[in-house]
C-alpha cells in the first residue's frame, strides 16, 4: 500500500522537530474513521478509534476536518465522543471555531502537520501504519501461538 502522503509529511524536518511538542493531526470522518455511508454513520474502521485515541494520549492535538455540519456533524462529534475520543477542535484550528461554520466571512481552512483521509494520493494506509508513520514507533502485536496448540490447549 502507497503511503507516500503520510510519509512524506512524517519525514520533513521541521515537522519532525515539532513532534516532541506533537504534532497537529486533521483527521476526516467519513471514510476515514468510518466507512463511507454519507449521511448516515458508517461501521467504524478497524483500529481507527483506537489508534487516534493513542495518538492524543501521546500529546498530538487532532482536529475533526469533515464536511459535515448541523447534526450530521453533531453526530459525529457524539459518535466518537461515546468511543472515547474527543477532540481539540472541530473543522477549525480552535476549540470553538466548528460554532462559527455557517458564517461566510470566516475561513474554514484547517492548518495542520498532518492530514489523514481516505482521499489521500494512494489512499488510507492501515491505521496500524499510521501510527508507525506519525510515532516512529511499533505497535506491539501479541504473538499468536500456533494453531495446534490452541487446538489442543482445551483438552488438557
């Protein structure tokens, strides 16, 4: 899988610096942290959750960036929220900014370090891969046993 974009934004220099203060990470909803069933909330993607909450809990500040708004948005905000994972902002580089959104006289562009969508050149790596890309650092996997020993494990 292609993951130039990600990569490419993890490597550059000046970034790199700013990753012992975190990183600003924008982070797409539809299709990115669920499936894309636009408006309706699709199933979430495996490790999505799980891997932005690692991610805030490492000091990057993430940012909600979809095109959602009124409930639709709303209900992606509660979605996440009853997973466990909470924003430092919605659509905006600033906590309440998502409340400004109707308004035309104020730019909806989000400044981030990173950008995580499934419209990426190469589209969405593995969240696994993300993290690795962003941290430098290995997800720990569990090391299965193999098959014929837990087969046979039950009938000791």
């Amino acid at each position: 899988m292609d993951t130039a974009i990600v990569t490419a934004m993890v490597m550059d220099t000046e970034k790199t610096k700013r990753a012992s203060r975190g990183f600003t990470i924008a982070v797409d909803f539809d299709g990115t942290i669920v499936e894309h069933k636009y408006p309706a909330i699709g199933r979430e993607k495996p490790f999505a959750v799980d891997t932005l909450k690692a991610l805030a809990d490492d000091g990057h500040r993430l940012i909600l960036w979809t095109a959602r708004d009124g409930n639709l948005l709303q209900d992606a905000i509660d979605f996440c929220h009853k997973r466990g994972l909470d924003f430092y902002a919605v659509n905006s580089n600033h906590p309440a900014g998502y409340l400004f959104q109707g308004r035309s006289d104020k730019s909806q562009k989000v400044i981030a370090d990173i950008y995580i969508d499934d419209h990426n050149l190469g589209g969405l790596p593995e969240w696994g891969s993300i993290y690795e890309l962003i941290t430098g650092l290995k997800r720990e996997k569990k090391k299965k046993r193999p098959w014929w020993k837990r087969l046979f494990s039950h009938h000791r």
